[in-house]
C-alpha cells in the first residue's frame, strides 16, 4: 500500500484556501443579512452593522493577511512551480490589497455610519414602525454597491487562482 507524503508546500497551499474561506466566504452572505434584516426587521440593524464589522475584524482582516503571507511563500518557496510572473500572481496580490483597502477605507467607515443612523432613526421611530431616513438608504446602496465590488474582485481573483490563465 502507497503512502502519499505530504510536504510542507501542500500545508501552505491547505492554509492559503482556507484562510480564503474563512475571509471571503461570509461576505457573501452579507447583502442577504442586509436585505432581510431593512424589510423585515429594521430595529436589528445596529445589530447586523456592528457584527459585519466584528466579521471584518475577526475573520476579514487576519484572513486576507495570511492569504497574502501564504501565497508569497508559495511564489518563494523553491517547492513551488510558481514565478512573480504568472499572472494569477499579480492578480491576487493586487485583489487582496484593493480589498483591504475597500474594506478598512469605506466599507467598515459606512457599516459604522450605518450603525448609528439606524440607532437614531430607530429612535426617532419611537414605538411606531421604523421609518429609515433618506441619509441611511443612500448609505445603504453606497455600502451594497461597493460590497458587490467586493465581491466581484474576490471572484475575478478566484477565477484566476483556479484556472491560471
């Protein structure tokens, strides 16, 4: 019976998808948690803002971080085919630094802004049905537009990681 060894490369290459998992997977679940929790309960929103941005914090950030730490060392590593070169290569370093910059620079910004206009809404609402102001929805459609950016970035990089264009 054969035994498969397993080196130190392929637990990089375990940790480099894993940590993509672990970053990028919940986000796409985000727009569904906005959607649901604007229609159907609007005095959760504080809520679901302030966990988005501990989602960020906890899972986004040190996620990207070490996606970026292990696909360096899987260019370096005289185990690996790969070359600074490939495309896939510079398509993932720069995805992963817009995506950085997108979450830390306007994302997490608007999720707290969001936080805090549905804190005062809710309370302008008093016990009446919450009535979200003007300023939240345009808020609102600026974070949902800039997270299907998001998106799109974590899937075009996806592509090229996978396929190696």
């Amino acid at each position: 019976m054969a035994t498969a060894a397993v080196r130190f490369y392929d637990v990089i290459v375990f940790v480099h998808v894993a940590a993509v998992l672990a970053a990028f997977g919940p986000t796409f679940a985000y727009p569904v948690l906005q959607v649901v929790a604007e229609r159907n309960s609007p005095r959760s929103l504080p809520f679901m803002w302030r966990s988005l941005t501990r989602i960020d914090l906890a899972l986004l950030t040190p996620g990207a971080i070490l996606v970026l730490l292990a696909g360096i060392y899987l260019v370096v590593s005289s185990d690996g085919p790969w070359d600074w070169d490939d495309t896939f290569v510079g398509v993932g370093i720069v995805a992963i630094v817009v995506l950085l910059g997108l979450v830390h620079g306007v994302l997490r910004p608007t999720e707290r802004k969001l936080a805090g206009l549905a804190e005062r809404d809710i309370g302008a609402s008093g016990s009446a049905v919450v009535s979200l102001s003007d300023e939240y929805w345009a808020a609102s459609r600026r974070w949902g537009l800039l997270g299907s950016l998001a998106s799109l970035i974590i899937l075009v990089a996806l592509f090229f990681m996978v396929v190696k264009p």
